[in-house]
C-alpha cells in the first residue's frame, strides 16, 4: 500500500503536534513554510519553502505530492491557501468563501451584520478622519493579522501613527475601526461536521486589556454560568453565517453590557496551547487527531458523541499562563526545574535564551514561553499556573 501524505501548511513550532500526530499515524508529512529555517522544517518529512499567499507555488507543490488532506492546525495565515488546495484537489476543508470571511475582519463583520448577529459597530479606515468620525471608545486593528499584532484603543491624538502601525501588520494593508466592548472575553473551540457544530470547550481569557489586549493566559473549562447555551448557539450562527460546513474553528466572544459580541472566529483550532494542550485536558479531546482525522475526510472518526450545541462533560481544569518579563536582554534565568518538578505542571516552554531580547508586550509574539498546568477545578489549574509564572524569575536589563 502507498504512504498517504498529509500537507500541513505552516512549519512554525505550533504545527508540531498534527505533524506528529499524522506520523503516528503512518502518514508522510509535506510543509510548506515561507521560512527556510522554521522549527519544523526538519519535524516533516519534506519540506517546501514558499510563500504561503503563492498559490501558484503551493498548488504546484500540492498537484506534485497529490495528499489525503491538507491543513494548518493553529495557525492563521495558511487558512485561505488551505481552502484554495483543498476545494482544486476535492479534499475536506473551509470553502474558499469561507475562510476569506473567516480571516478578513471586515468581511466577517460585514457578512456577521447581514445575518443579524452581534458585532462591535466597525467601519473601514482610509485615514485618520474616518476614525475621528468614528468617535469613541474605539479599537483601531488590521483587517487580516493575528495575535492581538497592530490592535490598540485608540488614546491620544496620533491617530497616523496608530493606523500606519496596524497597516504595516495587515496581510492585504488594509485597517478597521470598532467599538471597543468592555467585558469577559471568552473563545470557543467547536469542530463542525457536515453543517453540524459540536462545542469542545469554552475558554476563559485573561488578557492584558487595552491599549493592546495581548493573551496572558487561558483557562479550562470556563467559569461563566448562564452564558453556555447562548454561546453555543452564537457560535454555531456565526459559522453559519459565513459559511463553515466542515472542520475546526476558534470563536472569539465579549460579554459586553448588552450581551454577547463576537469578536472575531477563525477556520482552525486556537493556538496558545488551547488547542494543543489545554483541549486534550479538560475536554478529552486529542485536537491534533482530530485535526488530522477532519483534514482527512473521515468524519465518523471525529469526536462527535455529546449532542450538538452542548458543551462536553469536562473532566480536569486546565490552564496556561504566557511568560511576559520585563522587556530588556535577558541575564539571568531561574525556577524553571523547580517549577517543572512541580504537581500539576504539565509543560513549561521558554523561549528565549540569556543573552536574547525581550520585547515590549504589544502582541503574542512578544511573549517568551509558557506554563501549563492542570487541576482538579479550572481555578485549581489557574492559581497553580499562576503560582508557576511567578516563580520563573526572567531577569533583564534594559537595552541602551
Ligand atoms: N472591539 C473590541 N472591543 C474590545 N476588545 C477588543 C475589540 N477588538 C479586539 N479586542 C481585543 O483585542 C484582542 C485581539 O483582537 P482580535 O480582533 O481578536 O485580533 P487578532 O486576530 O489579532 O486576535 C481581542 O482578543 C480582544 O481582547
Ligand atoms: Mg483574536
């Protein structure tokens, strides 16, 4: 018999767990990545360096190696290229239609809108007088990025600064204006199946607010009562509405003062270790096979069982907490054996070598590493990641 192959696009370390999760499978990994030097280059089992907004060159790759199925596990950027591969070959995936929607945010607001469901009150930016129309509170972000990277409220008056910031981290240019809602932000992992939407779990966000709203941590399952069903039923009409029939997705919701908002969802599972370690936790749920599994068609294989539009009887609380030290080059690194010997620690990832920069936190790429824990509640798991982060000492001096 012939090694199927898989094609992940996308080789950055947060693809790691469906290249391995595919070779356990006995199926031959290709990824494509712009980056000749990405973490996982050497993880798959060929590897392409291209753009991945190249369609000429990702087609050709995907006609050449003619895979099962194709896809990017928690990564935004690759979704349209995946939905591009997937409906030339005839293989599971978003339709293109789909993952436009599903990673520009003005089209996803607008088409949100149409359908009638909750969005912050948005308009298109073209220069600093349409935000001033605008008024405020208000949140200036791109239309295509990911990782709270270029979304800031807008304070003060330097509105240029601010708009060319988040144009320069916009895939196609192009920047929006919101309404800031106040309020608990929520993300919600589901997988849909033939039009079918199953929720896995929600998780509760702690961020680090406005100005720049970066994720500091997530916790599993969530803690919000008398929320549940209503976010399950908002987060099945936004797939609806923009038109997702099959494969994972990560919904973003505020509960603002009049209720529910959707902030923004995406055609892939969550990243930050949500899908990767905190899913697998609290909710029984190994997001990688299922990933691979949905990429390859084989919904019977799919974690389907609990009824649709209900939340999975979860088992453990599950936390991850992000390493932010103070921005500086690095001298000096400790706790982190200590921590990890600890009960309840599952991983703990730093990511920046003594000696390496620490940047101001502005967006997740800022962030240098990552604990995960779990406990018997979600607050159990919260206090201990909690308790975690604070003993890994990240000593830094400032750059001169
Ligand atoms: N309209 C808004 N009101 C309040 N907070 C917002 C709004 N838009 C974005 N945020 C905050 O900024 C974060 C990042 O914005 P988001 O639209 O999700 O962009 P990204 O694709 O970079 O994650 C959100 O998770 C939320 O905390
Ligand atoms: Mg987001």
């Amino acid at each position: 018999m012939t090694t199927r192959t898989l094609l992940v696009l996308g080789c950055t370390a947060r693809q790691l767990p469906v290249i391995a999760a595919a070779q356990r499978r006995g199926l031959a990994v290709v990824g494509i990545d712009p980056d000749p030097a990405a973490a996982c280059a050497a993880a798959v089992d060929s590897f392409v360096a291209a753009d991945l907004a190249d369609a000429e060159a990702c087609l050709a790759v995907a006609q050449r190696v003619r895979p099962a199925g194709v896809l990017t596990f928690a990564a935004d950027y690759p979704v349209p290229m995946v939905a591009c591969i997937a409906e030339r070959l005839g293989l599971a995936g978003p339709s293109p239609s789909a993952a436009l929607a599903m990673t520009d945010k003005l089209v996803m607001r607008r088409r949100l809108s149409a359908a009638g469901l909750p969005v912050p009150r948005f308009a298109p930016v073209d220069g600093p007088a349409s935000v001033e129309a605008f008024g405020g509170p208000a949140v200036v972000k791109p239309t295509r990025s990911a990782g709270s990277r270029g979304v800031t409220l807008v304070e003060g008056d330097d509105l240029a600064s601010l708009i060319a910031a988040a144009r320069a981290e916009s895939a196609d240019g192009n920047v929006l204006v919101e309404e800031y809602v106040p309020g608990h932000e929520v993300s919600v992992e589901a997988i849909t199946v033939c039009g079918r939407t199953t929720i896995l779990a929600v998780t509760d966000k702690v961020t680090s607010g406005p100005p720049d709203f970066v994720e500091l941590g997530h916790t599993q399952p969530s803690g919000l009562t008398g929320h549940g069903p209503g976010l399950a039923v908002l987060t099945q009409d936004t797939l609806c509405a923009l038109g997702l029939r099959s494969g994972p997705s990560h919904t973003e919701i505020r509960i603002g003062p009049e209720g529910p908002v959707v902030i923004e969802t995406a055609a892939r599972f969550g990243g930050g270790c949500i899908a990767s370690h905190l899913l697998p936790i609290s909710a029984g749920v190994p997001a990688a096979e299922v990933a691979v599994a949905m990429a390859l068609g084989e919904t019977s294989r799919v974690e389907t069982r609990s009824k649709p539009g209900t939340e999975r009887r979860t088992t453990r609380g599950a936390a991850v907490r992000f390493l932010t030290p103070e921005p500086g080059f690095v001298r000096s690194i400790s706790g982190v054996d200590e921590v990890r010997s600890r009960p309840g620690v599952v991983d703990v990832s730093v990511d920046v070598p003594v000696g390496g920069e620490v940047l101001a936190m502005r967006s997740s790429r800022d962030r240098v590493g990552h604990v995960v824990t779990e406990g018997r509640t979600a607050d159990d798991a919260g206090r201990l990641a909690d308790r975690a982060v604070s003993s890994i000492h990240i000593e830094t001096v400032p750059a001169r």
